[in-house]
C-alpha cells in the first residue's frame, strides 16, 4: 500500500470523531443562561373550556394589548371553531398534522383548504374564517400581538 494511505486514514477518522463527539452532546452541555428548551412532551398543555382544542403559552401574554405572544396549539381530531376572526394579524405555522382553514361567513368544513407541515400562514385582523382539525390532531405555533380575542362573525 501506499505510504500516503496511512495519514489519509487517520485524518478522515480524526473528523468522523469529532462529528461523532458533537452529535453526542447533551441537554446538560447547554448554558441555561443562553438557550432555554423543552420538548413537546414536555410542554405544559391546558384543555380549552369546550374540550376541541388545548393551548401552551410558550412566550408573552395574549389578553395583554400590545404584548407579543408565542403560543401553541393542539387541534383535537373532529374539532373546529365557527366562523371568526382577531383584531390583529396573527402568523401560524403547522407543526404536526393537517390543519384545516376556511374563510367567510358561510361555515362549511368541507370546502376548506388543507394546511400541512410547515406551512406558515397568515390570519389578517377582521378576516373572518374558521380552522380545526379532521380526522388528526394537529399542533400549531401562533405569533401575535395581543389581545388574542377571538369574535364571531355574524352570519
């Protein structure tokens, strides 16, 4: 074999080492003073008064006007709102699941437009529209500026 193979050899090991140390690293190697996480398995979730859906505030107060809040959402399967709309734009993206939008006053989840994973997806303020899941759970994370109030639409 050639003389160069040998240094070849270990130089490519040295690297697969060091991606190999790094993908080993641990929750407890991070400065808590300079990232915070959790899992979802871990979040904190509250059951909405009705049982359709259940939410974890993440960041900020939503019932406070002008505070930017980050919550997420949990859509129970078969469960949707009624036509509605927020004072304030408010930005969502889907995390798991198929959540499922619709707009106008005339509420028919059947014509509404399925939003997968990754979708990111933008309730202007007054427009009125209606959301849930179908036949999966879905997990949203909303970004707004509160109040979070949530109007029926007249009909």
């Amino acid at each position: 074999m050639n003389g160069s193979f040998y240094p070849w050899l270990l130089s490519r090991a040295a690297i697969i080492l060091v991606f190999a140390s790094l993908g080993s690293m641990r929750a407890g190697d991070l400065d808590p003073k300079a990232v915070g996480f959790q899992n979802l398995d871990q979040v904190k979730w509250v059951e909405s008064r009705n049982g359709a859906s259940a939410s974890a505030l993440i960041s900020g107060d939503p019932a406070k006007e002008g505070s930017l809040y980050v919550q997420l959402m949990k859509w129970h399967p078969h469960h949707n709102s009624t036509p509605h709309y927020h004072p304030h734009d408010r930005f969502i993206t889907v995390l798991s699941g198929t959540w499922w939008v619709g707009t106008g006053t005339n509420y028919d989840m059947n014509t509404a437009t399925a939003m997968k994973p990754g979708t990111v997806v933008t309730d202007y303020a007054n427009g009125i529209h209606y959301d849930g899941a179908k036949d999966e759970e879905c997990v949203l994370v909303i970004v707004g500026i509160g109040p979070a109030t949530t109007i029926p639409a007249a009909r």
